[in-house]
C-alpha cells in the first residue's frame, strides 16, 4: 500500500495494519509491532473500527505516546509519535498500565 502524505502530516517510519480488527485486537497489535522502535518513530495506524478514533488517543494518552490524529486524506488512517519513554501496558491487555516488571 503506497502512503500519500499532505505537507502537515509526518510521513511515517512504519504503518500498522490493523483492517477488520476490533480496538482491542488492534492495541495488541499496536504494542507488538512498535515494541523495540525508536522514539520519535512516526507510525501510521490503519484502523477500521469505528471506536478506533476514541481508542487510539485514549491508549496514546494513557502510555504517552504522541496522538497526531488522522491523517488527512486517507479513510481510517491514523498517526502517533512515540515518545522516549511510554508508560508500560501489560502484553494481554494494552488498555490497562503494567504494575510489576512480570507484566511488561
């Protein structure tokens, strides 16, 4: 898939695809994926379900990641920065913080 970027939008360093998944599969997904990456990583979620606009900010916003938004010009596209240093979720639940070292 060739992404197009507007001027304003970070191009990305790396794209999710999270087609047909629900939000919770997606976040699996998400965490798995940008697991490893470099702060500052602009990644461009793709998100088809309709509770993803809610979800994506709300996950960034709980861990710390950069929620860019969605990315003008293309249906069901969203961006996030990743910050240097993101509150741990636990791998079986990305919704919910790591409260011990066993759960990162």
């Amino acid at each position: 898939m060739r992404t197009v970027v507007k001027p304003d939008t970070p191009a990305p360093d790396m794209t999710v695809d999270g087609t047909g998944l629900l939000c919770v599969t997606l976040l699996l997904r998400l965490r798995k994926e940008i697991d490893g990456a470099e702060p500052g990583t602009v990644v461009h979620v793709i998100a088809t379900d309709p509770a993803a606009p809610l979800d994506l900010p709300a996950w960034c916003h709980m861990t710390g990641h950069q929620y860019l938004g969605p990315v003008p010009g293309l249906q069901d596209v969203h961006s996030l920065r990743l910050t240097a240093q993101p509150a741990q979720t636990r791998p079986d639940a990305p919704w919910h913080r790591a409260t011990s070292a066993a759960d990162r």
